[in-house]
C-alpha cells in the first residue's frame, strides 16, 4: 500500500513536471511574440521618421501667427488646404528660401516681385463673404520654403503686414 502510495506520488509529481514544462514552453514562446511584437514597435518608430504628406495638408491662418500640423514633407506635389478661421482677411502665400533672406517691402511683406522665381503660389483674400478656404497644389523639390500671409502688405495705407507680426511658417521639403 505504501508503495503504490508512492508511486501515485511519484506519478503525480510527473504530471506536475510535465505541466510546467508545458508552461514553460509556452511561456517561451511568448517572450518570443513579445520580442516581435518589440521589433515591429521599434520598426515602426524608424518609419515614422520618414514624413509623410498628409493630404491635404491643412493650414489655419491667425492673425500673427500660422497652424499646420507638419513643418517635414517629401518632395513632389502637396496640397495644402488654407483656411482663415477669423473675420480678419488673409492670404496663403508660399516661398522658396530661409526667412531671413526674403526680400521685403518697407512694412515687412514678403515682396513678390523681388522673389522673382522663388515665389511659389499664393491665394486671393480667404475672407467671409470670398471663401474661407482655398487649396493650392504645389510641386515641391527638396529645400526650404515660407508659408505666409501677406495680408496687411498695402504700405500706401499705412498697414503692418502680417508676415512681420509673425505669420509665417518655415517648412523643410525633403
């Protein structure tokens, strides 16, 4: 009696042994999902550092200052979506070149003659009553590049344009 005690002990503990190592197996496998789970997380961050162009790329104009959600795209065509989320008037306009090195009229517009080639596009006003939004499709190589308004740019008057009150955004074309 004793030893058949024993061995049905002894046959317990087994199955109890295969039990674990069943479990550990599994659990082997796991850490090995895991780990790819891991490398296609780390997969994707190295993906997404590669900009891509949404489409369209929208673009909100404030007095003083510009939204839009990416400042990176890939060269080739974009379509950017202006829209004038205020009363105010304003224009969507896009440059070629560092900020800094735009000519400019005395009231601080960007000055669209002097630019010569590196003028890109431009809108009408984005006003109530005219539209709100306007989309401008562009072929971008790769390079720097200005989006601004240049509304306000009517030195004879008297206004400040609204690129020197800071509405503009510099962009990088890669």
């Amino acid at each position: 009696m004793r030893t058949s005690r024993l061995l049905a002990s002894v046959a317990a503990l087994g199955l109890i042994a295969v039990g674990c190592s069943d479990d550990k197996k599994s659990s082997d496998t796991t850490a090995a999902a895991d780990t790819t789970i891991a490398d296609t997380a780390a997969a994707t961050t190295v993906a997404d550092e590669t900009p891509t162009n949404p489409d369209p790329v929208k673009v909100e104009l404030l007095t003083g200052s510009i939204n839009i959600e990416q400042t990176t795209f890939v060269a080739g065509t974009i379509n950017f979506e202006a829209t004038n989320i205020e009363e105010t008037p304003h224009v969507f306009a896009i440059a070629k070149g560092e900020f800094d090195a735009l000519p400019k009229t005395g009231n601080g517009a960007i000055d669209l003659e002097a630019l010569g080639d590196d003028f890109i596009a431009k809108t009408g006003l984005l006003m109530p009553g005219l539209g709100t939004t306007k989309v401008i499709t562009v072929d971008l190589a790769p390079g720097t590049y200005v989006i601004y308004c240049n509304g306000g740019d009517d030195e004879s008057k008297g206004e400040v344009s609204h690129v020197s009150a800071g509405e503009y955004v510099v962009i990088t074309v890669v």
